[in-house]
C-alpha cells in the first residue's frame, strides 16, 4: 500500500499539472490553492515542458548524447528520456523522497537513471557511472525549474561548477522566473522566502563564461508555430561552453 504524504512537493504538483498521474490529493490541494491566488498554471507548466522538449532536441541534434537533468522532479510526461530515448540520461533531485519516487518510475528503462546529488553541492558526484561521455566528450545539462530556490551566489556558483566540470562543447539548458509573481502578492507569499524571481535584463551575468545566444520567455524559444499564448512567467534559452 502507498504512503500518502502529508506535505505537497512541487515536482508532484507540477506533475499534477502536466496531466501526470504520480501525484496525491494534498498535491492537488495545494496546486488549487495556489491557483486560486495566481490563476490557471497547467498551460503554463506544459509550455514549459514544451520548451524542454524543443531545446533537448536542439541538444541531441548537435550530437549530445549524454543528458544530466538536475532538479528533476518525477522523471514522467515527456521528460528527457521520453524525447531523446536513445541517449543516457541521468535525473538528479535533492529530495531523497522524489529519488525513490523517480528511481521506481525507471526501473524498466534501460538508458535512464535517477540519483541524489545538490546542483550547489557537486564535490564528490560523479555521473560517470551512468553517462559514459562524461568526462570524455561534450554533455547536455539541463537545469529547469530551480533557478527559482537558489540566490545568486548559490546558482552563480553552481553553473560555474559545471563549466568546469562539463568538457568544451557542452550545452547548459537553462530557465529562472521571471518578475511575472510581482502583480500578484498571495500566490508569491505562498512561495516562502526561499523563492528568487529574477528580471531577464540581469539574468546573463549569473552564466559566468557560459555563453547563451539570448534569453527569451520560454515559449518563444525557437517554438514549433506559433509560440504559446501563455503569461511570460518563465525565460530561458540553451548555452554553450565555447570550443
């Protein structure tokens, strides 16, 4: 029998929102609760997701063949996996809880693994193990939705990590909130202290020496038609570590 939790996540509310299964009622709670405050949020989230899959095959179509995704959530609803299947990716989260969750989502894919490691606390993580071109040839790392949970310091000092780490010719996917929260004081009350928005003009310094070819709302990253109609809540773009 499944242990249902008592506190909401927000990788299973986003689920939640994407349509997911891998969710429970005090998820679903706090997403109406949430919306309530903001507005609708589910054409948002699947914009975004849309945004991955547009930049993941922008990515693998540059011959990447080894994908780290930190901050992962669960690993379902057209997750990296799902678009690139015949790379290796790795999910990471912090959340022991959400690795459980996601390992067992997983168990029957043969390309896919989910571990535990902190996009701020990298010392002593190795992915090798899962992707064999680490190390040895150029990665994707994808890092959605968790700009948002780090100050400047933290996520300036993460991505730099990951420069160093990551060989030349390796992409960063990468996305923040942008100030669209401001106009409306409940939902952002609802996201603690701990929540960073951050104005697209100032985003850029945060790269470090990745060097990103402009940085756009999500939905209009190169999109399939016309982009989404959707607020402008998330911005992103894909950068590089120069050859």
């Amino acid at each position: 029998m499944t242990v249902q939790p008592s506190t909401p996540s927000t990788a299973r509310m986003i689920d939640f929102w994407l349509g997911g299964y891998d969710h429970f009622p005090v998820d679903i709670a706090a997403a109406e609760a949430f919306e309530q405050a903001y507005g609708p949020c589910a054409e948002i989230f699947r914009s975004l997701r849309a945004f991955m899959g547009r930049t993941v095959r922008f990515v693998a179509d540059q011959g990447i063949t080894d994908f780290l995704v930190f901050g992962a959530g669960i690993p379902s609803q057209g997750n990296v996996h799902q678009i690139v299947p015949d790379a290796h990716v790795l999910y990471t989260d912090a959340d022991p809880k959400i690795v459980a969750h996601g390992s067992a989502l997983l168990a029957m894919v043969e390309n896919a693994h989910y571990a535990e490691a902190d996009a701020t606390a990298l010392r002593g993580f190795d992915p090798s193990a899962y992707l064999p071109g680490w190390g040895v040839r150029p990665v994707g790392v994808v890092f959605l939705g968790l700009a948002a949970f780090l100050d400047d310091d933290q996520l300036a000092g993460a991505l730099s990590q990951l420069y160093a780490e990551v060989e030349t010719g390796s992409f960063l996917i990468v996305d923040f909130d942008g100030l669209e929260l401001t106009a409306y004081p409940d939902a952002l009350a609802m996201m603690g202290p701990g929540f960073h928005m951050r104005d697209p003009r100032d985003f850029g310094r945060l790269l470090g020496e990745w060097r990103i070819d402009g940085i756009v709302p999500v939905a209009k990253w190169r999109p399939d038609g016309e982009p989404e109609q959707v607020p402008d809540a998330f911005w992103g773009g894909v950068a590089i570590k120069p050859l």
